[in-house]
C-alpha cells in the first residue's frame, strides 16, 4: 500500500456525499465518522484495486467473488458498449435477442449433463429465488402440490430475497425479516473441523434423507446447496456427499439446487462446482462469475428433466424480471466466457491452487490459525483461541477481534478479504482467477504479520 496522502477536495466531499446519502449494504453505516472513513475504490487493474487517495490494495476476494477474470480489462467493457450501440436493452420477456441466445446456448454447452434451459436473472438472490419458484411449480405440474418445502444447510447464504431468505440458514440475517415464506428446513453443513455431534464425515448425507422423513416425503420440493458452503468459511464435501445427496434426492423426488452464485465460473477450477464434485444436479444457479461482473446478471440452469412440463401445452414458468438477460450483461458474459477460454483461466487456477493453498497452510505456524479448508480459489482460515482445544472466541472478543482489529488492519496493510463471522471467525481469500505465486507471496507478506500482531492481542487481553 502507498503511503497516506492529505485527503484531497474531491476525496473529501465524496466521504461526505457518502455518509450522507449512500446506504451500505450489511454495513454499520453508524460506524463511519471522520476517524473511520467509508473505503471509496476507484479504479481496478488485474488482482489491484486503487482508492481514492491513490492506495493500492490485493484485491483477495475479486470484489465479493465476482471479479474472476480480474479488474481493468477493457476488452470485456467493450462488448458491453459495443452492444449498447447494437441494441441497449429488449428483454426477454416473450422476445428474445441474439446475446441471450447465443450466451444460454453456449452455457448449456458448459454447465453438466443434460443442463440445457438457461433462465436468465439479475443476479444470485433472483436466481435462487427463481428456482424455488420453478420447484415448487414443477411439482405442482407434475402432481404433488404439497411439496412445497426446501432443505438447506445450516449457516449457508442464499441470498436475501425472502424466498431466498427463507433457504439462508443465519440466524441473525433472518431473524428481523421473519415471517418468511414457509418451508425453509435445515440440516448441518460440511463443516468437518467442527462435526456436529452424532455425525461422521460419511453420515451428514444423511441428514438431509433424515429431515425429508421428519418433514414428510411428499412436502419437500428441493435440497439446495453450495458445491462449497461460502458462509461459516469454505465448507468443502466430504467424499461422495454429493453422490449421496442425488441418490437421495432421487428417492424423494426432491429436486437437487447446486447453488453455484460463487463456486462456478472458474472458482474452483471448474466451469461449474458441481463437475469439480462430479455430481449432476437439476438445477444451477450463479451469478458474479458469469460476467465478472463487469455487468450484472445471473442464471438458473435447469435440466431437460425439470423444463419439460414448462414447454407443453399452456403451461409457462409466470416469472421474471425485466432487467435480467439483459443484451448487455450477455454481450460482457460471452466476451468474459471467451476471454477465460483464450487465456486458459481455469488452467491456471488447477495449477495454482496447491500453491495458493501452501501458502495458507504455511500460516499454520501462528497459535491463531485453527484451521485452513476451502477448494480452488476459494479458501478460509478458521481463527481459533486455543489450537489444542478448537475453542472459538466468543461474540464480543469475535466483534473486538475481527470488526475491531483484523477487518481495518488487513486493509490498511494492503489486502481486501473477508474477516467474517457468520459462523466461527474466519478469514476468506478468493482472489481474481488470474492469480498466481507473486499475489500469494503479496497476501502472506500481509497476513502472517496481521495475524501475529492479531495473536499477540488476544494473548495481551487474556
Ligand atoms: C451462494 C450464494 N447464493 C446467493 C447469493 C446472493 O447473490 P446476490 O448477492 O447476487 O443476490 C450469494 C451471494 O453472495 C451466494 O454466495
């Protein structure tokens, strides 16, 4: 990071504009003062970002997942003004345009199996959203109207919608919309640092064949879950878990979600998380990665299966969104989708990623460091008080340590990631796809000392 310039005019009377009239979003806008100043990113080139006083930083989570093909790239802002030019908006209600065909063609040539219907969205929560609709219709179609129900993991985001809401298992992220739409059920997560009692790596599948029976075979629309859980810190699968889960979902007749919003386009090495795991949902949803987003927009991806019975007849899916599939997010996603072919994106993160996961194991060697789990390019650090016990800091040391100390630290030094506690404190890494051993070297040159000034507070405080 450069070092601190005088704020200039302009930098000023942004900060102020800011704290006057833009609101945040998951953000304590009452925190921001004249001491604690609201981070204005202006520009952004390959894995940097800049600020607005000219301060570089490590961009470690590509701008909340999303940037996976890395910030600056003028040939992908092209297509976009280049199809502006063309045709700056028709919406896929009843019409279609070229981009939108062209773009759901080409995903269906990517995604898994027989995942061949794309149903475009503006984002994540409109994808899930958008997918617990078509379950519950589908099945209406299909002749069970009662399965209406979804099973979802514990502390898993699925984005905040109140459909969506209701699959999102964070306590604190649902209790002040509630009620909610019905039917949202939840079992334990993959988190295998912590296994919930009574489960086994081999066993929590069966959680989900548990729950269907308790709620009622013929309640229960869909599963959905992350190929890799984001929240609680990059819970990966156990081996076959997702082969588990198909079987049971079969045996159900309970529609399988991949929600892939981060775990697709490139994150885990793979065009989709579902092949990284080699299972073969019904439906994917994403987003961010799509475009890279370099404009907004997401998918469901939905298998031959499941839009059958939305191309007879009178039959249609009554849902949708203006803005979704927009011509230019689909021009700025197939110029992004080729520019990941052309470069050999997804090369680089297989090749990579033991490297990027070496250097976080090597961060082991800090009392702090609990545990290091993840896949690809999407990886956590569990923070832990106490190694030998797993003890986890409780609410206030976690406010104190993460939003109080480690959050405003590792940015000041340089680094944008995510220290979060929607589960146990964790850190997050998942930097543009682009990466390579020199931004890893650059994440540790931050972090080791960050986390060690971290330890030597927690050891002050005792
Ligand atoms: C797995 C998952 N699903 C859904 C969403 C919601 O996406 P959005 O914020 O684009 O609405 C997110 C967002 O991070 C996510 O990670």
């Amino acid at each position: 990071m450069a070092t601190t310039e005088p704020i200039s005019q302009d930098a000023q009377s942004l900060q102020e504009l800011a704290r006057r009239h833009l609101w945040l979003h998951f953000s304590r806008m009452g925190a921001y003062d004249a001491e604690h100043e609201i981070p204005v990113i202006v520009r952004g080139e390959g894995c940097h970002v800049y600020d607005d006083r000219g301060r570089r930083y490590l961009d470690g989570l590509s701008a909340l997942f999303c940037v996976n093909i890395g910030h600056g790239r003028a040939d992908i802002a092209q297509a976009g003004a280049d199809q502006a030019r063309e045709l700056g908006f028709f919406t896929n209600w009843s019409y279609a345009h070229p981009r939108a065909i062209e773009l759901a063609a080409r995903i269906a040539d990517l995604a898994p199996g027989d995942l061949n219907r794309v149903f475009f969205t503006s984002g994540g929560s409109e994808s899930v959203e958008s997918a617990l609709k078509l379950a519950r219709h589908y099945h209406k179609l299909t002749g069970h109207p009662n399965k209406t129900k979804v099973i979802a993991r514990e502390v898993a985001y699925h984005g905040t919608s109140l459909g969506a809401l209701s699959a999102t298992g964070i306590t604190a992220i649902r209790q002040p919309y509630e009620p909610f739409t019905p039917g949202g059920c939840h079992v334990p997560n993959t988190n295998l640092y912590r296994l919930k009692p009574g489960y086994g790596a081999e066993t929590l599948a069966e959680a989900v064949a548990e729950r269907i029976e308790f709620e009622g075979p013929d309640t229960v629309a869909a599963v959905i879950m992350e190929p890799v859980q984001n929240a609680g810190g990059c819970f990966t699968p156990p081996d076959g878990y997702f082969q588990r889960i198909r079987e049971i979902c079969d045996e159900y007749d309970v529609l399988m979600i991949s929600d892939e919003v981060i775990c697709s386009w490139g994150r885990l090495g793979e065009w989709f998380g579902a092949q990284r795991y080699g299972y073969q949902p019904d439906i994917i949803t994403t987003a961010k990665g799509i475009t890279s987003a370099y404009a907004p927009l997401g998918a469901m991806i939905v298998s031959d299966r499941i839009a059958e019975p939305f191309l007879q007849g009178t039959s249609s899916f009554t849902h949708g969104f203006t803005f979704a599939g927009h011509p230019i997010a689909c021009a700025v996603a197939l110029a992004n989708i080729d520019a990941m072919e052309r470069e050999g994106v997804l090369d680089n993160v297989r090749a990579n990623e033991q490297a990027f996961r070496d250097m976080l194991e090597s961060l082991r060697d800090i009392p702090i460091v609990g545990d290091v789990r993840g896949a690809g390019y999407f990886h956590a650090i569990e923070l832990v008080k106490d190694r030998e016990t797993k003890a986890s800091f409780d609410d206030d040391e976690s406010e104190w340590l993460l939003r109080g100390f480690l959050s405003g630290e590792l940015y000041r030094r340089g680094l944008i990631c995510r220290a979060d506690d929607r589960g146990d404190p964790v850190i997050q890494l998942s930097p543009p796809l682009i990466a390579g051993p020199d931004e890893f070297a650059e994440i540790e040159s931050i972090l080791r000392p960050t986390l060690e000034d971290a330890w030597a507070q927690v050891q002050r405080r005792r």
